[in-house]
C-alpha cells in the first residue's frame, strides 16, 4: 500500500521519486507499480497491486508494460507467477532509446517540414469565397461590404437592374455610403442609355459603356484595401458572391483601370472632340 500520511517525509520521497520517473518517462501508474515491485522485491501481482494502491488487473497490464521497457520480469512458480522490478540502471536504457526516438522523429518531422509549410503558404494565399442567395443575402452581403475600411470603391454595374432588384437602393445603400464619405467609381451600363444625374454627383464618378457592346448583368465591385471583391447577379435568382483575396482584387483593379479608360470615347459630349 503506499505511505500514510504521518509518514510524512517517506511521503515526500515517495513523491519525488514517482516524478523523477514519470520526467524519464513512465506514466504515473507504470512510477507506482515499478516502485512498489522495487521495494517488495520479487512478488506476486496483487501485492504489488496492493502496494501501489491500482487495482489488480491494471497492475498486471502495468508489469507487462514495464517488462517491455527492460523495467520488470517475472518467472513462474509453481502456479504462481512472480514479478520482479529489473535495476534502475535499466532507466538510463530507457532514456536512450527515448533520445533515439526523438532524433529519428526529429529527423522524419525536418523531411515533411517545406511541405507543410508549402500547404501553410497555400492556405494562407487561398482566396476565401462565401455565397449568398435571394434578397436577404444580398442585403446581408452589401451590409457587410459596409463595414469595410475603403474610402474608395470600384465598380462595374447594371445600374438600371441594379434599381429594378432594389427599388429602394438609394436611400437604402447609397445615402450611408456618401455619408460615410466614400467615394465610388463606376462603369455603368443602362437600357436608356447614358445618365446624366447619375454623373453629377461629387462622391460617384462614372463612366457609362453601352449595353449593347458589353451585355453583363450585375455588379463587380472592388474594395482595393479590405482586398475584397463583391459580386451581384440581377436575375430572377438573387446570388450574391464575396472574394477575399488581395492578389484577386488587385488584378480585377487592373483591369477596372482598363475600362475605364476604354470607356472615356463613350462619354464624349458632343463639341468635347472638336466636331
């Protein structure tokens, strides 16, 4: 059985050593069962049980697992089988082949280390797309997108299907957005043509591109700092989509700056060119 309380300071060593073993290795019931059979000498299992305070079988699959480690054997007796703890020099044994391990899976780890940090690399770089369908999510989605810290958006739209899918866009998305100050850049297409109050406004710059030339239906817009891309389809199924990816959203940049340029001989009041 192990010390009783008033046996303080065997208490303590009994303590110290069972900690000493588990740092070299053992678990805590292998350190109570191993030094219970070095104290009882060869023995049967159930005084050790006894000794060590674990219960008869654990204690016997215990023997088995010290024996395997060089810490423990035992011989048959009669009917009886004895067990008996081997010499604690064993446990510098076990130190070294628990040292061996370590290097060989030190080793194995440096082999696999450039691949999974290659994999980090990849997911770290992957674009994170959520999808968002009907109307609620794309309220959800243009909420979102307000939260962003750009003072500067870019944009592609259908304007006049951007007002049929939400009559109420004006007062709904746009009135915060200019007051919050942020300034919007479009290229625009319209079944009317081009529109000009939708070109008189200091916090929306645009260009208008004719439908007939570039027949999209929806909205593309870039949020360049938050590295976000928004994306809106006008059908009769709502769908909404958001790429977060710097190296997508500078490349849609890229080529946002191209239309818009392109789109300048389609903005030319007549008299501007000299005819």
């Amino acid at each position: 059985m192990r010390y009783k309380k008033t046996d303080g300071k065997k208490v303590n060593i009994q303590i110290g050593m069972e900690e000493m073993l588990t740092s070299a290795g053992l678990s805590e019931k292998e350190s109570r069962v191993y030094l219970a059979a070095l104290e009882l000498g060869e023995s049967s299992v159930q005084n050790i049980a006894t000794k060590s305070g674990i219960n008869r079988p654990t204690a016997y699959f215990i023997l088995g697992e010290l024996s395997k480690k060089g810490l423990a054997s035992h011989r048959e007796l009669g009917k009886k089988t004895l067990y008996s703890a081997e010499s604690p020099e064993n446990l510098k044994k076990l130190l070294e082949t628990q040292k061996q391990r370590l290097a060989q899976d030190e080793e194995r780890i440096g082999t696999v280390i450039p691949q999974l940090a290659a994999l980090f690399r990849m997911s770290k770089n992957r674009p994170v797309i959520r999808i968002y369908e009907g109307l609620e999510g794309q309220k959800t989605m243009r909420t979102s997108a307000s939260t962003d810290p750009d003072m500067e958006i870019f944009s592609f739209t259908a304007l006049d299907e951007l007002k049929d899918a939400f009559p109420n866009y004006g007062e709904v998305h746009e009135k915060p957005r200019e007051e919050r100050g942020t300034k919007s850049n479009v290229i625009y297409t319209h079944r009317d043509g081009r529109v000009q109050e939708n070109e008189n406004n200091p916090l929306r710059i645009s260009r208008y591109i004719p439908r007939d030339r570039f027949p999209f239906t929806g909205s593309i817009t870039v949020h360049p700092k938050a590295g976000k891309v928004y994306i809106s389809i006008y059908k009769k199924n709502l769908l909404a989509a958001v790429i977060e990816s710097k190296d997508v959203a500078d490349m849609l940049m890229a080529i946002w700056r191209l239309a818009w340029d392109a789109a300048e001989k389609y903005n030319v009041t007549k008299g501007e060119n000299g005819n």
